[in-house]
C-alpha cells in the first residue's frame, strides 16, 4: 500500500513540479476522507491539480465551473415533469459522481454554494422532500481566488468548516518555473495520467488511516490547541468540536503517508495551518491575523 501512495505522489509530482508539501497535504486530504480546498492566484495550477488528483484516484468525477448566474439546481438536479410516463422524475445533476470538482467556487453566490452544504455533510441530497443518497465514496476538490478578485463571493463559516483542508499552492520555485518557461507544462502530463489505485484499495488505505493510533498524550495537546483558539483574545469564537476532529482525522493522514501507525506531534503541526486556518478567518479581523495567531500557536501551546 505504501508503494501505492509513492506511485501517486511520483505521477502528481510530474504534473505540479516543486510542491511536495501540498501534494502530501492533499493525498493526505481524500485518505482521511475529507474534502479539499485550494486557495490561490490564477494560473497557479489549482484546476491541474484537482484533475490530476481525480485521474490518479480513478473515480468518476465531474468538473463544474462555477459563475455567478449559476443555480443549485446546476449542480443537484431537477425535479421535471415526463410527459412520456406523465410523471415527475429527478435528474440527477453533476453532483452525483464520486468527485466534484468544484472550479472557483466562491465565484457563484451564496445560494449556489449552500447547495453543497448537505451534500458535503451527509454524503446526500434533498430535493422536493426526496432524499438522494450520493456516489461512495464521495469528495469534493474545490478551487477558489482570493476574495481581493473582483466578482467573488465569499465562502460563509459553515460551507469553510466542510473542507477538511485549505492549501495554497504559492508560486513556482525558479526551477520549476524554468520547467514552464522551456515548454514542460502540466497539461501535457496530464492528458498521460491513468488510475493508479482501485476503489477497493482507496477503501483499505483510508480504513488504515482510521486505525492509526493516538496516545493519551497527544490528545491531551489536541485539547490544548483548540482550548488556545477559544480563550484568545484577538478571536470573536474558537474552533468547533468538527474542526478538532478534523484536525485528529489530518494528522492520522499524515502520519500514514509517512508510514508510522502512530501520531507524533510533528504530525499535528504539519496540518495544523491548513486545517484552522480557514476555519478562524470570520473569527478574526483578518484572514492574516488569523493565520498569525496559528502560527503563533504552534510556538506557545506546550507539546
């Protein structure tokens, strides 16, 4: 299985050169069974990424470019009258494939995007009172630009706490970037990724990531970290029970790739920004306020 996650990394490696953090981070994500969100500029590889990711794993996926006229009904489905069998019948929308590729999601405004909520939550959706079970398993990879970008909405507390993950890719490193300057683009290794893991075996690996195990201890400053994010002062609330299982659910991720069946503090810190990161930007006065009193925690919470 180890030999699995290399293979996947070596192949998502040849497509985004240079950001061996972030594609642990986001291997790290879907194992631990979560949903994943990328932060960043145009053009900094956010939609490569969340395809290559889709091909890699293998699954049925759906891409969606999000805009700002969009509906919910784009996404779930529809309820329409058949007048062949003169009955309502519901059309299922893009939603229903095992990964969502949601492509600058905070470009469509906040009704759209609640229609996701449920979804993300309870693998399921609701239409007209119907409920509608989703595809197992069931991700979604969501892109969006920074809310400085003229026509963005952004993305409310609840619909943030539903992404497991918040990564940003940042810029090329100058060897990749001279990679991309001589013609060696994403695109092209794209188009030559195939499946490299069976449903079965993602089953099993994130079984695995479930049993990895931690020590008393450990949870103890787990506790610690969430109690900081709850009594500090520059925070309007702290993070919820969600966000510290979340936070357990990462490090346990971590640690697997890693390939130690245990969570050492280490582990924690590695995912610590990107899981409350994004969880304390309505908390703070800042989005880089909140990420300053993350960073300051990982420095003053005692292991």
């Amino acid at each position: 299985m180890q030999q699995t996650i290399q293979s996947m990394l070596d192949a998502l490696t040849c497509v985004l050169q240079g950001k061996d953090r972030q594609l642990k981070l986001s291997l790290s994500c879907l194992l631990a069974g979560g949903h994943l969100l990328i932060e960043d500029l145009p053009g900094m590889g956010k939609t490569t990424l969340a395809t290559a990711l889709a091909k890699t794993l293998g699954l049925d996926y759906s891409r969606v470019q999000f805009t700002s006229d969009m509906l919910p009904a784009d996404i779930i489905g529809a309820t329409i009258f058949e007048k062949d069998s003169a009955s309502f019948q519901f059309h299922p929308g893009p939603i229903f494939s095992q990964l969502l590729l949601a492509d600058e999601i905070n470009r469509t405004t906040p009704k759209t995007q609640s229609a996701l909520l449920e979804a993300m939550a309870e693998k399921q959706v609701t239409v007209e009172g119907q409920t509608h079970k989703l595809p197992q398993p069931f991700f979604v990879i969501a892109t969006q630009n920074p809310l400085a970008q003229f026509g963005t909405f952004p993305l409310p507390e609840s619909q943030l706490d539903r992404f497991l993950l918040r990564i940003e890719l940042g810029y090329p490193d100058a060897e990749a970037e001279r990679a991309l300057l001589k013609g060696q683009t994403g695109r092209e290794q794209l188009a030559g990724l195939t499946q490299l893991i069976t449903l079965d075996d993602l089953t099993a690996l994130q079984q695995q990531v479930k049993d990895v195990k931690a020590s008393d201890a450990l949870l103890d400053y787990v506790q610690r970290l969430i109690s900081y994010t709850r009594q500090h002062d520059s925070l309007h609330y702290g993070i919820s029970p969600r966000g510290g299982l979340a936070l357990l659910s990462a490090a346990k991720a971590w640690a697997f790739i890693h390939q130690r069946e245990y969570i050492i503090p280490e582990d924690v810190q590695a995912v610590l920004p990107c899981v409350f990161v994004h969880r304390l930007i309505h908390a703070a006065d800042s989005p880089s306020e909140a990420a300053a009193v993350v960073e300051q925690m990982c420095k003053t919470v005692p292991v």
